[in-house]
C-alpha cells in the first residue's frame, strides 16, 4: 500500500477516533486489566531477580549490572530487595 494514502488516512481521523475504534475492539482488555497483566509481569521480573541474587550467594559468583550505561560487577551479597 502506498505510504501517501496511509498517512491520509490517518490525517482524516483524529487520535481520539482512533483511539475509541482501537478500544471498540472486541477482546482488547480494558484499563483495569492492562493494570493487572502490567502488576503480574513487574512480580515475575522481581521474582526472577530475587531468584537469581539468591542463586548467585548461594553459588558464590557475581552479578553484572548496567546502570546508566556503565557495566559493573556486583556482589550479590550487597543486594537488598
């Protein structure tokens, strides 16, 4: 499909439009359970970092982290959930 006519199209509708078609659609879930999938994956991921600081004490080998771009070594002893 040509790119023109696509970026007509979206000219034509407004975001709002778009937005109420988007949420029309059937089996799209609602703000409520968009919250929930969102609580039940950040769980997993804390779950999953608690598992891995708890293998890694118990293995006794380091952790690697990234903050703010910079890679550094940590010891998993220092970690506190």
């Amino acid at each position: 499909m040509n790119k023109n006519i696509i970026q007509e199209i979206r000219e034509l509708v407004s975001p709002t439009e778009r937005e109420k078609a988007r949420m029309a659609f059937e089996g799209y879930p609602n703000e409520d359970e968009i919250r929930r999938l969102r609580m039940t994956i950040e769980s997993g991921i804390i779950l999953a970092q608690q598992r891995l600081v708890s293998r890694a004490k118990k293995e006794g080998f380091t952790l690697i982290a990234c903050p703010h771009g910079e890679v550094v070594e940590v010891n998993p002893n220092t970690i506190v959930f």
